[in-house]
C-alpha cells in the first residue's frame, strides 16, 4: 500500500492493514454488516455517518435526480448484490453515499452455502474469490426486514433493489415457481427485482443462462410482478443478471429474449470463474484458493465489453447496469458514455474503505 493510497483512504488505510487484513474475509465482512447496523441503531445514528463520509441528508438532498427502474437516483453509483444478503442495512449503506442498495442474492428457502473457507483476498490485485454459495436466510426473512425497513418515510424513498436467486435444493427444471415464490414474498418491498442466473457457485446454476431454460423463469416471474403490480399500483421493474463468461452470442441472445417477454433491462455482469493472466497473485496461491467467482478491477475490459454490446444490442428503452472492476469516478463515467443507466460496485469498497461511495459520488458529481 503506498503513502497515497493511505492519504486518499484515510484512518481505513491503517484499519485495513493492521486488522481486517488479518481477519478472514468473511469474518471482516460481518464485523463490518454488525458495525453498520450498531451505528445506524444509535439515536442520531444516521446523521452522525452521513456527518462522518461527508454524504447528504436524503430527505433535503437537492443534487439533480434521475428517475431509473422505478426509483429516483441522485447518484450512478450504486451497491452491488452480495455485501448485505438479508437486508439487514439498506438505509445505513445508503447513508455511506451510494445512490441504490441491491441486497441479496435471496433464495426461496433458507441455505446455509457452501462450507468455510469461501471469501479470499487477491491483496495484490485488489480483487477477491468467493464461494458462498447464497448463504441466507431465505425470502421471507428479507421480506420481514425489509418491511420494517419501509416503514419510516426515509424507507419508503430508499431505493432498495432485490436480487433474488434459486435455492440449492430446487431442481432446474422446478427453478420458474423458486423464483416466482420469492418474487411473490418480495415484490412489495423491492424498487426493482433481480434474477440471479450468473452465479457460479450454485451447482447448474448458470445453465439457467441459456434462452430455452431462462424464458419460463422470465414468464413466471413477470406473471408475479404483473399481479403485484395491480395490487401495489406501481410500477416493479425486473432485470436479469448475467455473467461475464458468456459468449457474445449468448448475450445476444440474452438480450433478444429480454426484448420479447418485456424485461425492465439487464444487469452485467456478475463474477468470472476465469483466472486470466493480468493477475498477479501467485499461482500456487490461485490454485490453493481453488473454485469461485473472481471479482475486481480484472473484471472491468470483459465486464465493459459486455455493456457495449448489450448496448447495441437491447431495445432502447431497456436499462443496464453496469458491474464489475469499477473502482474510480473514471470508471464510472465510462460505464455511463458506453451506455449503462446506472453502475454497481462492491470489491474496491472492501479495499477502500466506507468512504469510497461517497467519495465516488462527489468526483463523479450531478447525475445527469
């Protein structure tokens, strides 16, 4: 770590190096929910994180608005699936100065994931593997947490995306009613539902990706939102969320089957289950580590490439997110001047600390 990247990040520099550094990663990363979720508990809790990451108070924030999948975003930048499973701290991540909060990925029924160890550092990459596995406690307790998330006005503005996912136990050919029970439990709590088909680390999980197999998930979970919708007397967007691995004709097929059931958009892309060469972490250590997704700035050229031609190749009113390797404001503002409505990021937060949202959000200034 040099002298700069300890100025620019502050006492999280020192904090990293010397403690959560030593912690396994899926230890540092409860501790940090847990923290999270004490600080915002406090009385006066959110004002004092948003006094702490310079970040604005979200009922007098006056910065331009942009309204994208339902929500009203005063910044591109938003968090990623994966940090905050369960909905436990949607409003205190938001306070950190991301602009939306995807939480999950949620299954159908409660799994505890795939057996410890399953998160590791690439410290010299600035990248991380996982296997978790979609360890979580199930649709109906996100439901739960959420609800009582919404219930304060603050909530009800929040702009809480929730990715959902197939259960373990479920069979492919039985993933359509998974995915549909979970959209049924958390339609009314969701600005926009995700459908995680990309995940590596769910046996069989990516072959979900392919038209034939993925069109009567799309349908089941579309028939849901379209009786949500009545009953909630709004709009519920719905993206499909894809894996960089694909191949170019995969994806565009992808995106000639989300033009023809109506998909809100796409999300791209999730984690990869490549090693490419560009990493510099040792391979005996690659090879320790074994199976998982990879994420971090690795990702950003194949992550980038895939934006591009989904740009090209979706109806023009769907809407992508862009995800994987963004790190700086330049990130950023070249995932939006290729085409996404709105950019994810998780990995660099591990590396940069609590401040990186909101340091993010003002370099890369009004959403235009």
């Amino acid at each position: 770590m040099t002298t700069n990247d300890t100025a620019r990040r502050g006492p999280y520099a020192l904090l990293f190096r010397h403690v959560l550094s030593r912690l396994d990663a899926e230890q540092a990363h409860r501790l940090t929910v847990d923290c999270l979720r004490c600080a915002h508990a406090l009385p006066g809790g959110p004002r004092l994180l948003r006094a702490a990451f310079a970040t604005p108070d979200p009922m007098h924030d006056r910065r331009p608005a942009r309204a994208v999948l339902g929500g009203e975003h005063r910044s591109p930048l938003g968090l990623a699936a994966g940090f905050d499973k369960d909905g436990e701290v949607p409003l205190a991540l938001l306070d950190l100065g991301f602009g939306h909060v995807e939480v999950g990925t949620v299954t159908a029924k409660p799994q505890l994931g795939n057996p410890r160890p399953r998160s590791f550092r690439l410290i010299p990459d600035r990248s991380l593997i996982n296997r978790m596995g979609f360890n979580n406690h199930g649709a109906q307790a996100l439901a739960k947490s959420l609800a009582a998330a919404r219930r304060t006005e603050r909530g009800q503005r929040a702009v809480i995306g929730v990715n959902i996912g197939k259960s373990k136990v479920t069979a492919l050919e039985d993933a359509a009613e998974d995915y549909r029970f979970s959209a049924r439990l958390l339609a009314p709590y969701a600005t926009y539902l995700a459908l995680n088909v990309s995940s590596p680390n769910t046996p069989g999980l990516r072959d979900l990706q392919s038209v034939d197999m993925l069109r009567p998930i799309l349908e089941a979970v579309l028939d849901e939102v379209g009786q949500a919708r009545r009953r909630l007397r709004r709009e519920l967007p719905v993206l499909v969320k894809i894996a960089p691995d694909l191949h170019d004709d995969d994806i565009r097929a992808v995106a000639g089957l989300v033009a023809e059931v109506g998909l809100s958009g796409v999300i791209a892309t999730n984690t990869t289950v490549a090693r490419p060469d560009s990493l510099t972490t040792a391979r005996s250590r690659l090879e320790t580590i074994g199976a998982g997704g990879l994420s971090g700035p690795v990702l950003a050229e194949r992550s980038l490439e895939v934006l591009r031609l989904l740009r090209r190749d979706l109806p023009a009113g769907a809407a992508i997110i862009s995800c994987g390797g963004v790190t700086t404001a330049d990130d950023v503002g070249e995932r939006l001047a290729a085409g996404a409505d709105l950019v994810q990021g998780y990995t660099a937060m591990i590396f940069e600390g609590p401040s990186w949202p909101g340091r993010l959000a003002r370099e890369v200034g009004p959403f235009r």
